[in-house]
C-alpha cells in the first residue's frame, strides 16, 4: 500500500514515506560508530580573513584524504604519489609488483565501508576512486614515514610536506596506512610499529615530550596519533579536582564557579609568584602545568614555538572541538597560556625561565599568536583541567600579605646595591637610636 503524508509549512508538499525511509537507511550508514576526520567547525573559520590566521587548516602542499582532493594548487604532488607508489610495490621484496598492487587493492576494498565511516560527513567518491585515493595517499605517507625524521628529498618543501600531514582536514583512517605498512613490508622494517616510525617523522614538530600512546588508545589518524602522543589524560589533573574543594552551598547545592581568568606573567612575578621551567626525570607533557602553594611556584612545562607551531594548535584545538563533550586540554592550556601572555614582556620572562623556547621572529609574534589562539573556540570553565590552579593561583596573587613581601623583595633584594643600601640604611637607623637612647639616659641619669 502506497502511503504519504501532506504537510502544510508555507505550501503544501507531499513525503512519500518510502523516499523517507530511504533517506533514513542511507543516512544510517555510520552503524552508530562515530566519526574521527572532520571538517573544522565553521566558527574557527571565521576569522580566515585576519593576518594572524594564515591559513591554519588548509594544505599548501599535498592533499591527503577527500576534502582536498583535486585541489589545483596540490596537484604538482600527485606526480610523486604515484613516485611513491611505484618505489613500494617494486621492492625487492616484491617478486611480481602487479600482485602486490591487486593484493593492496583488494585488502583495501575491504576496509572501504570502514574507512567511508571515519570521515563526518557522505564521501561523493565512487568506490574505485575512493579505493585509489586510499592507496596513493597511504602508500605516499608510509614512503615519507619510512623514512623517519630525514630531510626527504634534501629541500624544505617535504618539512611542509610534513606538516600538511598534521592538518585535520588533511587525513585518512590509520587503519589504512597499518594494513599498507604490514602489505608492503620489508624483511629490514618488519619490527617497526607504524606508529613509532610515524611519531619519528613527525618528532621535528613536536610542542615538548612526546611519547607512545597508551597500548589501549586506538589511533584514529595521524593527528589523532600526534595529540594522544603529547600527552597522557591520567597524568593531567581533572575539573572534578576542583569541585572537591568545595560544599556545595546549603541553600542553592551550587559550587562556586572557577576564576574567569588569572593575571599576566608580568603582574604575577609583582605578587611574588614565580614561574619556572618544570623540570625532572619523569616524562611529562606541554600540558602539565602545575602550582606549588607552599613556596608559590608555578611549573610549567617548556613549549617550543617554532613556524608550524600555530597551524598544529589550531588543528589540535579543532580536532578537540569536533570529538564531542570530552576535555578539551589544549584549548584550556591556550586559555591558560593567553592568560599569562598579553604583550611582549611576558614572553621575555617566559623565555628568560626557558618556559618558551622561542624560534618565532619576536616577542611580539608570539604573543599575537597566544592571543589569538582561542578566538570564536567554545569551551566550558567547569570542565578545564587547570581549574583548581586557576583558583590556587588566583588566591595567592590576591593576598596583600604576598605583595607586600614579593615588593620588599623586589625593591630591596633584587640586586646588590639595592640590598647594600637597605643594609646602610638599617645600620644607621640603629646607630642613630643607640646614640638617642644613651643621650636621653644619661640626661634622666646624670652620674653622681
């Protein structure tokens, strides 16, 4: 029986309910699984037009996976994925190169439906042509992966080259380069996770520390793989850390909210608070900032800022935006650290403690870049992991008793001369009321 349904919004249409329903299965083709290669969120794109945004997400060079493909401005290096494809299957491990093709091709149309359901939106791609694109551009990236933190080529563009690997647009499921690695391995590479040699490639970038992701996360793609690698969660304190601090109140049941914000690194240091370099034998991330109430110190891990620093926050950032309602570390820490950072001084003392190992072109590039990085990025204060610092720090550089001490030590003990003079001063202060004192005793007490 052929059913419909009419509806009447400004004219009336017709739904035929079979159509419906086919839209409905077409579009139920994730299977519930969800998706870990986006598009970047419309709001971070908003300011592309600015001098300080240069282009953060999109390829320059090389276009990996579907959102970029067929780009003319990245077609020149499709001639050296087909380079790269050509290198692998004809190995000399390979006895017949056109069987370790369909043995690659096949294997690949078996992951197609898998792959299809990584990306967040319907890939247009028929099946050849996406099965191609998976095969050029994973053979392309386990080529340049094989060959580990080298300089590819001997020119600067493959360190761009690199970077376009980083970009979250720019990707394909790792699944697909694990089955390529394990397809067209050699006797000399077998033993070489791809992940290891990925982190080895990509190490130039690094932010700090890196290390292999926990044995239990499932690498989605190579960003994904780069972000678990910065840091580990269960090392980094949690949102629920601050709450524990607090009764909810009697009346309400609400907790207090966390401080909006925290002073510069300039007026910090004025309050007495001290920033320094974290340092010690164990592993830790960019992420791991921490404060020291007893002694006032905060520790913060060093950041290297390099050129491609800004692209790979901004993609970590929007890789956090898209995953759903989890923490987003790396928007709190651009948080914390836009905080710390409101002009070039700032950064001068961020450097001075090797806070931030600076290879922008000044001070005030990277400040520019730490104030911009959060532009139009949503996040929830309730659930930043620095929280409880925030209100630590806050509580501290707000005592009177601590800026009275952190100005005495400042005026009077932040050189030798300064310290000299309070010294001179002191002794003669004392001189002067030991002289007062036997004047007046000797006049109330003449000597008989």
């Amino acid at each position: 029986m052929h059913l419909s349904v009419t509806m009447d919004v400004h004219e009336s249409s017709v739904i035929d309910i079979k159509t419906l329903e086919a839209k409905v299965h077409h579009n139920d083709w994730r299977k519930g699984e969800a998706p870990s290669i986006f598009r970047v969120p419309p709001n971070l794109r908003c300011h592309e037009d600015k001098s300080y945004y240069k282009g953060a997400y999109e390829p320059r060079f090389v276009s990996i996976g579907p959102y970029h493909c067929g780009k003319d401005h990245l077609k020149p290096m499709e001639e050296h994925k087909w380079a790269a494809l050509h290198k692998l299957l004809h190995r000399k491990d390979n006895v017949n190169p056109s069987d370790a093709l369909n043995r690659c091709t096949n294997e690949l149309k078996d992951l197609e439906e898998s792959a299809r359901r990584c990306y967040s939106e319907d890939i247009g791609l028929n099946s050849d042509k996406f099965v191609d694109m998976l095969l050029l551009d994973g053979c392309f990236i386990v080529s340049i992966l094989e060959m580990g933190g080298e300089d590819t080529g001997g020119t600067w563009i493959w360190k761009e080259v690199k970077k376009d690997l980083l970009l979250l647009e720019n990707q394909i499921p790792f699944f697909v380069i694990r089955k390529l690695c394990e397809l067209l391995a050699t006797s000399e590479n077998t033993h070489t996770p791809p992940e290891r040699l990925a982190l080895n490639a990509l190490s130039e970038f690094a932010l700090g520390k890196m290390s292999d992701p926990p044995p239990t996360t499932a690498t989605h793609h190579l960003l994904h793989l780069f972000y678990s690698s910065s840091f580990e969660p269960d090392q980094l304190p949690s949102s629920t850390d601050y709450f524990n601090m607090f009764k909810p109140n009697k009346n309400t049941g609400a907790v207090p909210d966390p401080p909006k914000w925290i002073p510069s690194a300039t007026k910090l240091a004025e309050t007495g608070i001290k920033l320094k370099a974290k340092t010690g034998s164990r592993r830790f991330s960019f992420l791991d900032v921490t404060f020291n109430k007893e002694d006032g110190a905060l520790e913060i891990p060093t950041l290297a800022l390099h050129d491609s620093s800004e692209s790979i926050l901004r993609n970590l950032i929007a890789y956090e935006q898209c995953v759903g309602p989890r923490a987003h570390h790396v928007a709190d820490y651009a948080f914390f650290m836009d905080c710390l950072v409101d002009r070039r001084d700032d950064v001068a003392i961020l450097e001075e403690e090797e806070i931030v190992l600076n290879s922008l072109s000044s001070g005030d590039n990277a400040a520019k870049m730490f104030n911009n990085l959060i532009v139009e990025v949503c996040s929830e204060r309730r659930n930043n992991y620095l929280s409880k610092l925030f209100h630590d720090v806050t509580k501290r550089s707000n005592s009177r008793k601590k800026q009275w001490l952190a100005k005495l030590v400042r005026d009077y003990f932040s050189n030798p001369w300064s310290f000299i003079s309070l010294v001179a001063a002191v002794t003669l202060l004392l001189l002067t009321l030991d002289q007062t004192f036997f004047i007046t005793y000797s006049y109330f007490h003449p000597p008989s």
